[in-house]
C-alpha cells in the first residue's frame, strides 16, 4: 500500500518509548511525551525522520502508550492530553 | 482557526455531523444516472416514478412481483441495468482508474456498447476493449493495459451469458429475487474477472449501491422491502469517506476506546506537523460503524465519500463545505 514505517525503526520507537516511560514518575502531557521520543529518535544517529515519516511515527508512539494503558501500565486522563503511570505491581 | 470543544457527553454533536453527511447525500445524485445515454434516461427515470408512485399508493410497502411487471413493461430497463452493470465491471479493468472518465467513455461509446449488452458474444470482446482503452487513453490517462480491460469485458460476456442461458434469466428477474445483501454480493462475483481484491469488491458494492436505494435504481426490491436492508450495505470505506468520517468528527459519535484513540493520536499531532491516519486502521471499527449509525450507509457513503470528501475535504475547501458549520475540522489528518 502507501509507505509503512519500517520493522528496525518500529522497534526502535518502541525501545526509546520505553526508556522514556521508565524515567517518569507522575503526570504528563502526551504531547510533550511523543515530542521527546521524536528528539531522541532524531538525536541517534541514522534516523532520517521525513516529514511523511514522521506523520506516521507520532501516531505510532501513541499506539505503543494505548497498549500499555490496555496491559494497565499507563492510565490515560479524560482529556486524552495527559497520561500517567500507574502504580507498578502484577 | 476556531478552537475545538470537545465534548464526548454532547453525543448529539456528533451525531448532527453524520446526519449532516448524509443529508447532503440524499440530495446529491450519483455522478453515473447523471451521464446515462439519452436512451437510457427514459427507463431510469420511469423506474423511479414507478417506484415512488406504489410505494405512495401501497403506503410504503412493496408488492415485489407486481410492481417488477411494472418495470418490465418499461423499455430498456434490462438494458439500463446491464448497461450499469457494465460500467462497474469496467472499474476493474483500468488501474488509474477514474470513475467519472468511464462514465464518459462508456456513454461516448454507446452504439457499440449496446451490441455488446443485447447480445453478449465473445467475439466483441477485442474489439468492444481496443474501443474503450483508446478512447480513455485518448482522456489523457496513461499506462493501462488492454489485457485487463479484455479481461472485464470478458468477465461481463461470460457472467451475462450464464445468467441468460444457464440461468435462463434477466438481471431485471434475477436482481430482485435477492433478499440478503451478503448473498447479493457473492451472486454478483460471476459478473467480474476472477480476483480477489478490494477493487473487486469495490466494483460490486457500486453496482450494489446503484440498485438497493430508492433515491438510485430501486431494483433490487427484495433488498428494499426487507425493512430496509439496504441499510446492511457494507460501505466501500475509501480514503475519501475516511477522511470525511475522521476529520470531520462523525466517528466521536462511537465513543468507544477505538474512537478514542484515534482522537487521542489526533489531538497530541496537532501542533506537531501532520498526522497520518491509515485507511486500513479505521475502516471497519469506525468509518463503516458510522455508516451503520447513520442508518443508512448508502446516502452517508455517497454524500461522505464521493462528493465532500472529494470535491472538499480533500482540497481543504472549508468555507464552500456544506459540513463547514458542524465539522470539527481535524484538517492536519492525512488519510493514507
């Protein structure tokens, strides 16, 4: 079909995701999240994020936060602007 | 820019821009009954008078076999439909395929197509496609291939003729024997060239549409008078009426985690550049769950998908949309 965000790049979305998920504590704007996740990815070397790709990853990142929130790692507020991470246990 | 106020209790708001879709849907004509050949005017518009005229006198319900009489006394209804039928079987024979540049060739070539309709034999079949490829490459389209516009035409003869002789039917007969949208469906299969793939189905569903609506070519009365089974028609979910269905704020009338999480990816990329949403993602859970919300997916798709997503979604024509007032205006959505 159109263009796909490639296997190596998607998972090294979700690879920088989580490490930036790990160093959050409480309440966070989504938007400044998946900003920070693009400036890491722009900052290792060999990512060349086009405009159209990057179109593609920003929804990406929020995929990859819906899953977690699905598994109970994140909770999402009524606003769909911020999310938080719930208390670790399971 | 105004604002957005999102409101997820106002269902209501939402809900006014799928009726407002489909509204403007039931008032627009499909773009192929407005390029039929003078000859097969007369029996589209006389079917439709013959429609609304038992249905008003019968207050609404359809006495199938009598008023399938009444079209059968029309001349050149089986020509009208095999002539539609026709048309969307050539939607698989062109891969720059532009729908409006058949309905031209197609009429433009009338004198020779409606050989090829009244008596379907195999040895038009070169002839009737070398007319049509010239004549739409002559549009300014390049790139096509006479084997695939052979291969419709083929798959056309070959589905009328089992219909005609093996069947020993009309489509005028065999249409409205149909009362289950799905069966439809599959039944149509015999008409198209043997592939399996989403301009396959999109063929069908066009011709579907064309036949099991009121406000088109209400033949397929057994679909109709099942208490609207119409309103089962899967709609084709183009990127045009996925983009008019997201942008516009329609699917927020779902309200599930699937809508919000859509809405969630919309809002956060709104400042970030564009947002890339895929056809494929939101398809079935949101733009044909809209369609069916809108109780009737035929006018929705139409006014949705073939004419404001076309002529002004996609070409950010706000201030001329009929939705400008109720959309939501999610303009930085790319629909891909």
């Amino acid at each position: 079909m159109s263009i796909n965000i490639p296997e190596d790049l998607r998972k090294l979305i979700e690879e920088v995701t989580m490490n930036k998920l790990s160093s959050i504590k409480g309440k966070t704007e989504t938007l400044s999240f998946v900003n920070s996740v693009i400036e890491e990815l722009r900052k290792r070397g060999g990512v060349n994020l086009s405009d159209d790709l990057e179109a593609m990853v920003r929804p990406y990142i929020v995929d990859i936060l819906w899953s977690l929130r699905k598994k109970g790692t994140i909770t999402m507020d009524d606003d769909l602007l911020h999310f938080s991470p719930s208390k670790q246990e399971s | 820019m105004s604002s957005l106020e999102i409101d997820l209790r106002r269902k209501d708001r939402y809900e006014d821009i799928i009726r407002s879709i489909s509204e403007y849907g039931s008032s627009v004509k499909e773009a192929v009954f407005e390029n039929l050949p003078d000859e097969l005017m007369v029996p589209y518009q006389r079917v439709r008078e013959l429609y609304i005229q038992e249905t008003t006198r019968s207050k609404g319900r359809i006495d199938v076999n009598s008023l399938i009489q009444l079209y059968m006394n029309v001349p050149k209804t089986e020509e009208l439909l095999r002539y539609l039928l026709l048309t969307t079987v050539l939607f698989m024979g062109f891969r720059n395929l532009r729908n409006e540049v058949i309905y031209r060739v197609i009429r433009r070539n009338y004198d020779m197509i409606s050989h090829l309709i009244s008596r379907p034999e195999y040895s038009l079949i070169n002839d009737v496609s070398m007319k049509l490829l010239n004549d739409y490459e002559g549009e300014g389209i390049k790139g096509e291939d006479i084997q695939e516009v052979s291969n419709a035409v083929h798959g056309f003869v070959y589905g009328l003729r089992k219909l005609t002789k093996a069947y020993g039917t009309t489509l005028l007969r065999w249409i409205p024997k149909f009362r289950d949208m799905n069966d439809f469906e599959k039944a149509l299969t015999m008409f198209y060239p043997p592939r399996a793939n989403e301009r396959r189905k999109r063929a069908i569903r066009t011709f579907i549409r064309w036949v099991s609506h009121e406000t088109n070519l209400p033949v397929a009365l057994g679909i109709i008078s099942r208490g609207g089974g119409h309103r089962r028609y899967t709609m084709i979910a183009d990127v045009y009426s996925t983009m008019v269905t997201i942008r516009s704020g329609a699917f927020l009338a779902l309200n599930n985690d699937h809508a919000m999480k859509i809405l969630n990816k919309i809002l956060v990329n709104k400042d970030g550049g564009g947002v890339t949403i895929k056809v494929d993602e939101v398809k079935g859970g949101l733009v044909r769950a809209v369609g069916r919300l809108s109780n009737d997916p035929i006018t929705y798709e139409r006014g949705g998908a073939f004419r404001i997503g076309h002529e002004y979604c996609s070409r950010l024509k706000c201030s001329e949309c009929p939705l400008n007032k109720v959309c939501m205006k999610f303009t930085w959505v790319n629909i891909k």
